[in-house]
C-alpha cells in the first residue's frame, strides 16, 4: 500500500512538472489611446470561453500561463471599448500582445475593476468615482472640457449644475451664492486672490491645459476650511503618465465686434502687447509733469493668436521607482468691443448720468506649469508642482453724455478711462502620499503662494464737447475728475494640510470603513496701496480747446511750468495703504463607516481657530486705523450614503460653516469708478452657515447620469453691498439683516441618445443640468445703524430682497456627436447652450427699485477633429445669438433700462501637432 502511494505521487509530481514545462506565456501592455497611449493600470484580461484572467498592473502590464492552443483574448475596462484578439501560444514560448483601449459604453456591471487609479481626466472614470463615494462629489474632467471646447476652468465650473457667471466680471456664482461664499484651491491646498475686491482668485487664469480635473464641493465636510457655504472649486492639476508627449499648439481668433472697429481699435499706450509691464510711481510726479506714458491712444489691429507648448515623460527608476514630468507654456491674447447705454436714475426714472459707453478690450495670458510625481514603490509618492500666471487686461472706455454734477446745458460730457492691469500669480506646492502600514496612510502637502495685482498708470479725463461750436474744452467740477491712478497689492499665503487615515474592517477583513485625523492652517498677508495724482486745472486751462485722442498737447511740462494746471495727491508722495493678516489654523476628525451592506456614512467635525487684522492709512483716516477680531468656529457635518441598488444611491449631507468678511471690506479705503465709489466698514462681522442636500442618483451606464439634488442654506447675519445714506451715495459692505435663505432644486442628465457598435465609435449624447432656486434675506436699517455706531446708515427701498447674483433658473444643455476612423482619426462635434434667468444685481435705495440683470442665452460651437495619430484641427464659434445684455432698475412706475451691450460673435481656429 505504501509503495502504491509513493508511486501514485511520484507520477503525479511528475505529470505536474511535465504540464507546466509545456504550457505558455502571453505578456504585454495595455495603454491608453485617448491618452497618448499611457499605461492603463487595473484593466482586465480575459481568455475568451474560460474563467483565467489578470488585471493589468499599476503599469499597465499582464502575464498569462495558458496550455498549448488557439485562444481570443477579451481586453477590457470600465467605460471603454471590449477589444478581443487572437493569439496561439506554443509549449514553452511567451507570445507579446499589446492592446490600446479607447473610450466605450459598457454598463457598470460588465468589468469587475479592483482599483481607480486610471487618468481621472475621463469622464466615465470621474463618472465612477462620484458613484462609490460616500460623500457627494461633482467633477469635469479634461476629456469633457476639451468635448465643450472649454478653454478656462472659469468656463468650465459654469457648465456644472446650480453654477453660473456675472456676465462681464471673473465672479462664480454657486447656487446663487456670490464670491463671498465660495472658496478655491489647487490640489486640496488654498491659493490667494488676485483682486483686492474679491475673495478667490479668478477662474479665467487657468488654462484647461494644466487640469487633470475640477472637482465642485457644493456640499461640506470637515476636510474643507468652513469658510463656506456655495462651493469649492478645486483644480487638480495634471499628473502625466505615459512614455514620452511633445506637442504644440496654434490658434487664432476674432471678435466681429471688434473686427467691425479694425480701423478704430484704440487703446492707450503703454502696456506692451505681451501682458507685462515694468513702470510704476514716478519720483517726482509733484514736481513736474514727469508720468511716462503718452495719454494719446494708439491704434491696433484686433486679431488675436494662441500658442502652447506641452511635453511629458516617464522614467522608471529602480526596480519599483517611476519619476514623472509634465510641463506647459503658453500665451493666448484676446480684443472685445461692445458699446450701448450705461446710466444711473432716481426712483422716477430721471437720469443722475446717462451716458453712451464704449469699451475697447485687450487681453492675454501667459501661462507656465511644471509639475514631477516620484514614486518611490507603491508605497510612497511624492510630488511638486509650479504654477505661474501672468494675465492682464488692457480697457479703454468712453463715455459720452450728462452727469448731472456738471451742469453745462450746452454741451456733453466725455469721460475717457484708460485702465491697464497686471496679476501675476506664483504657486508652489509640495505633496506627499504615504502607505506606512496596511492599515494606516499618511497624506501631507504644504505650500507657499504670492499674487501681485498691479493697475500701475489708470488715466482718466473729463471734457466738454460744445455742441454749437463742436469745440472740447477740458471739464472739472472737483480735482478728481482728471487724475492718475496707481494701485499695488501683494499677498502671500503659507499652507499646510496633514492628514493620517486608518481603515477599519471587521473580524473577518472585510473593508468597514477608515479615520481621517489632521491639520490644515492657513496664513495669509496682504499689502495694497494706491497713489492717485489729481490734475487742478485753472480757469484758463478749461477755457483751453483740446483733441480728445491728443491730451499730450495739453498735459505737458510747458503748460504745468505755465500754471495752466497743477498737480497734487491726498498726502504728497505718500500713499494710502491697507494690510491685512489672517491665520487660520484648524483640527479636523472625520468616521467613514459601512452600517450596514447599503447604507454608509461619514461623521465629522472641525475646529477652526481665525484670527483677522486689518490696518489702513487713508484719506479718510490720514493718522491710521486698525480692526482686529478672533473666532473660535465649532463645525460639525454629517454624510449618509444609502445604495437602493447597483445603479442607484440616496445621500444625504449637513453641516455649519462660515462666512468671513474681506480685508478691503473692513478697511477704511475709498475706490472710486466712473459709476460708483466703495467704502470699506471696519464693523464687519462673520455670518453663520447652516447647509442641507439630499440627492439622488443614477448610473444606467458607465457614460450616463441622472440626478436630482434638493438644497437648502440658512444664513444669519448675511453680508452684503448696499447703497449708504451719504451725499454721494456711496456703496459699502454690512450685515443686512438677521438672516437669509436660500433652497432650490437641481437636475442633471447625460445620456447616450444612440450608438452604433462597430470596431470604431459612433454616437451621439445628450448632457443636460438646470437648477431652480429662490433666496430670500432680511433687510434692516436699524441694526446696521446700531452695529457700526452711527457712522454707516442705509434707507434700502425694501424689507426683503433675494441674494444678488442669484437666478431662480440657471440651464445648461450639449449636443455631442462622435466618430472615430482607423488611424485614430476622428470628430467630435459638439453644441452648447446655457441660459439663467433674471437676476438681481444690486438692491435698491431711497426709493430706487432694484437693478436686474435679465434673462440671457448663450450658444457655443464647437468641432474638434484628428487628422491622424499626430494632427488635430479645431474650430469654435461662440455666442451665436450674440444676445443682448440688458440691466433694468425696477421702478415702482417701471422698468428703466440702466446698461445694454452684446458682446459680438468670437470665432477661432485652432491646429495641435503631437511629435
């Protein structure tokens, strides 16, 4: 019996080792042809008619042991294109087959996919991330934003449900919250504004090429600093993968407004045409007429260009390490002309300034990235990424009409506004992801940031025009009225994130959750000053016929030396100044836990202690000021994540936030514009968030979408800009009321309307979002009376009034069809519309019914087509119905139209060579 059992295991060892000799080996790589062919981790790989399959690893590599034969392999992966392909394999031989995916619409039943580490620029892989995520998340990637022909992510937040745009200013408005209430960082760090105005750096600097994505958080967690109530946008930059890109890029464009003034586009000299300027105060202005640039304008050509420069590669370094580089340079310039009525009224519809605006625009933006991923082993990854951006605009307005200050029955009023300027904004970060046990990860970043905002020279002079004699004489009613302005501001910001996760499972391994324990802290500083050089001139000089389009001839050294005018500044040579230091430093935990096989959940809570100073030296207060506060916030937030099936979930999301006031709204600093002067008001304070959602969603496909979200905000103590009771009607910023709310209703859907399967994609999608909203707040002039001491007071029209910047209907609608050949040829055609509804812009005082922007469409073409492998063509046709924008103040005996202007149809052609 023993020797039958030694012989029964001696030939089957021997029949093992016999079978194994004999088998074969099929090994290679698959990539990613949507993505310049980078590595495509955790794909799966399946021997047709068989259960032996492998996924691919982080690089995108597999290995199969298959006996002797015939096989059809299966390559696949969620939201791509099945591929299958024959192979025989021979005893003893490994045979290499390599297989690109491209994008597909399989259900998210068909692939099993074991880990997400995919390029989140696509949008069935963000698509399956904002699945299986407990909290709520909403994301455009750079595949959908290169679909609508987005070219910055100012553009791109505003094609996301319940987000829209100020029409003519950088402002994002997230379910009818403005600036105030929303925040910005950049891979999950902070980054400061470029605007003394407002609080977030404007979304139009960044250029789609740097984004790997943008992730929109309209709902908190304790992750986020709770300066918070409308949203977050963060931009995650891009994270290369791949064996080697160089590409270049060129485009041009033109505005048929502007192209219909090519022979009068003019603008002021000075600024360069590359967006960079180095002259600023000069030492003697007191002196002697001594400023640098001419005041006569200069003509240009308004045909504007782009070009960019991207390159990419991967190293691997040692037997586990991958270093990866990516890099962009680019520079794209723009000319806008628009022109209609600009007026102020009184509540009977009388004209206080009733002017014809016209507005001629340049613009550019010079971009620089460069970022490097090194992973030491799948363990440990560290990153750095640099950020530069140098944009500037370049606007020169005329105005031409009554104001009723300047009382000359016989003639009109010109005023010419030159205004040039420059934000530069440098980012660095350093970012760290650390698995330190199979429990337990470690993620950190730091960062230092600086932005300078320079308007260095803004020109401004008033003239009369006689209308008998058709003669321009020099017009001043105070020594403002012809100045030079110059204004500076630089701000730094230091940040630092750490956070420690430790997963939980039960008894038995399975995944039940994980920890999230750390820090965040902030530190900003901000410097701003101005100089403005006012020009007194003497009843002679305005007696003095002038050109318009040639002021050299009366703003000189001759006729200063003359006395024909004089100059002077609020407190000579010295400027007024206003600083600002915030710091912020936070604790934050949060519990991730599976309840129950459906229903998941996240607890947190943060603790955020803020100290803000503001100091100024102004014109109002020349001995100097200071205003001081320190908080202590308690924000708790609460996730609920219930999966009615494998396609379906139900969330639900509550928290308390905050809302801080900005640095130039609590300090004592007049800005003045041709319309309006703003005043700051040291007796700011804080409002208080409390945030609801409840969403529901489905995926039918790896590639659709619907959804519907229920949202509600209650604010006490909201913060808003009103018109005071002063002589001039100044504007400022106050705690308006008690309390305000807002709650509303979104919709989204992205639907594949019909696809033909064939060896090469063919189909046409639908994606649609729209939110419905209504916002409300109270409004009382006896407690802005009691709270800033007397010194501020308000007569608002109304006891009520919805939030300014909010649209009861925002609604946004693509059309995609695409095509692609062999070759990797192809077409991506793509129609988008987006439209809001009336919305209010400024509330209403002493009578005067409130400002309404109406209710206004946009409609955008674009066509984006590969030659081949290396050549691309693109085409964009924008605001195709060239509406009209139109502002009315809503009078009690009527609506009066206050400002009007279309902004003229802009096409572009562009070509992309990859080498």
């Amino acid at each position: 019996m023993k020797f039958n059992l030694r012989f029964l295991f001696i030939a089957l060892f021997i029949c093992t080792v016999s079978i194994a000799q004999n088998k074969g080996t099929i090994s290679g790589v698959l990539t990613d042809k949507d993505m310049n062919n980078a590595a495509l981790p955790f794909a799966n790989v399946l021997v047709k008619g068989t259960n032996i399959s492998v996924n691919t690893d982080v690089d995108g590599k597999y290995s199969l042991s298959v006996n002797p034969g015939n096989y059809t392999l299966i390559f696949s992966f969620l939201g791509y294109e099945s591929v299958e392909a024959p192979v025989a394999v021979k005893a003893n031989e490994t045979v290499t087959v390599n297989q690109g995916l491209s994008s597909g619409s399989y259900t998210l039943k068909d692939v099993v996919v074991q880990a997400t580490a995919v390029s989140k620029q696509k949008e069935t892989a963000l698509l399956l991330e904002q699945k299986n995520a407990v909290d709520i998340k909403q994301s455009i990637g750079a595949q959908e934003l290169s679909r609508k022909g987005v070219g910055d992510v100012a553009a791109a937040v505003v094609k996301t449900s319940g987000v829209s745009k100020q029409e003519g200013s950088n402002s994002v408005y997230v379910r009818g919250l403005g600036d105030r209430y929303n925040s910005t960082s950049m891979n999950g760090l902070p980054i400061p504004s470029n605007d003394p105005e407002r609080k977030n750096i404007a979304l139009d600097l960044f250029s789609t090429d740097i984004v790997e994505y943008i992730s929109i958080d309209k709902s908190y967690t304790s992750k986020m600093y709770g300066d918070f109530a409308g949203g977050n946008v963060d931009i995650v930059s891009k994270d290369y993968k791949g064996k080697g890109l160089f590409e270049i890029s060129l485009g041009s464009k033109v505005n048929t407004n502007a192209l219909q003034q090519s022979n009068n586009f003019l603008l002021q000299q000075g600024p360069t045409k590359s967006g960079f300027v180095s002259y600023g105060v000069p030492s003697n202005a007191l002196t002697g007429y001594n400023f640098e640039n001419s005041l006569n304008p200069v003509k240009e050509a308004p045909y504007a260009g782009s070009f960019n420069l991207k390159a990419g590669k991967t190293f691997n370094i040692g037997e586990e390490g991958k270093l990866s580089i990516f890099g962009t340079a680019g520079f794209s310039n723009g000319y806008e002309f628009r022109e209609g009525l600009s007026q102020s009224v009184n509540a009977q519809g009388v004209s206080l300034r009733s002017f014809q605006e016209q507005k001629y625009t340049y613009t550019t933006n010079s971009t620089g990235m460069f970022n490097a991923n090194y992973r030491l082993n799948k363990n440990h990854k560290i990153g750095y990424n640099f950020l530069f951006v140098n944009s500037s605009e370049q606007t020169r307005d005329n105005y031409f009409g009554s104001d009723r200050d300047f009382d000359n029955d016989d003639a009109d009023l010109l005023v010419q506004r030159g205004t040039f300027t420059q934000n530069t904004v440098f980012i660095n970060q350093l970012l760290g992801n650390h698995k330190v046990t199979d429990k337990i990860d470690f993620d950190w970043g730091v960062s230092y940031n600086t932005v300078k905002g320079d308007m260095p020279d803004r020109t401004q002079n008033k003239m009369f025009l006689d209308r008998a004699s058709g003669i321009y004489t020099i017009a001043q009613t105070t020594i403002t009225d012809n100045q030079r302005y110059y204004q500076n501001l630089k701000e730094d910001e230091a940040a630092a994130n750490l956070a420690f996760t430790y997963k939980l499972s039960d008894k038995d391994g399975e995944s039940k959750g994980k920890v999230v324990a750390g820090y965040n802290g902030k530190f900003k500083k901000r410097d701003f000053e101005a100089i403005q050089f006012n020009f007194n001139v003497t009843g002679q000089g305005q007696n003095t016929p002038v050109l318009p389009n040639n002021l050299d001839a009366f703003f000189n050294q001759a006729n200063y030396e003359n006395g024909i005018f004089g100059i002077s500044a609020f407190a000579g040579m010295t400027p007024q100044t206003y600083n600002g230091d915030q710091d912020i430093h936070a604790g934050f935990a949060n519990i991730e836990y599976k309840l129950t096989d459906k229903l998941s959940s996240i607890l947190g809570f943060r603790y955020e202690k803020i100290s803000q100073m503001v100091t100024w030296r102004t014109q109002l207060d020349a001995s100097g000021g200071k205003n001081t506060f320190d908080r202590n916030e308690f924000l708790p937030s609460l996730v609920l994540k219930y999966e009615l099936n494998e396609k379906q979930n139900l969330r639900l999301a509550a928290s308390k936030t905050y809302t801080l006031p900005q640095f130039k709204e609590r300090a004592l600093f007049i800005y003045e514009d041709v319309m309006e002067t703003k005043i700051g008001n040291p007796y700011l304070y804080p409002s208080q968030n409390y945030n609801l959602d409840i969403k529901w969603e489905m995926f039918p496909k790896s590639d659709e979408l619907f959804s519907v979200t229920a949202f509600g905000k209650y604010i006490l103590d909201p913060i808003n800009e009103v018109v005071i009771a002063s002589a001039s009607n100044d504007i400022s910023w106050v705690n308006i009321g008690d309390k305000g709310y807002a709650y509303g209703v979104e919709l989204e859907a992205r639907k594949n309307l019909f696809e033909i399967d064939s060896e090469f994609t063919n189909k046409l999608s639908f994606g649609f979002n729209a939110s419905l909203m209504k916002t409300n707040q109270d409004i009382d002039s006896e407690k802005v009376r009691e709270e800033t001491n007397s010194t501020l007071n308000i007569s608002l029209t109304d006891t009520s009034s919805g939030f300014t910047g909010a649209s009861d209907l925002i609604l946004n609608a693509d059309l995609s069809y695409t095509k692609n050949w062999q070759n990797d040829a192809g077409i991506t055609a793509t129609l988008a519309y987006n439209h809001y509804s009336d919305k209010l812009y400024a509330i209403g005082a002493l009578g005067k019914g409130n400002l309404v922007d109406k209710s206004m469409g946009s409609l955008d073409l674009i066509l984006k087509t590969k030659i081949n492998k290396s050549l691309g063509l693109d085409f964009g046709a924008r605001n195709l119905l060239n509406p009209e924008f139109r502002r009315v103040q809503e009078n009690a005996g009527g609506d009066v139209l206050v400002f009007n202007y279309k902004k003229g149809i802009t096409l572009g052609l562009g070509m992309n060579y990859q080498f």
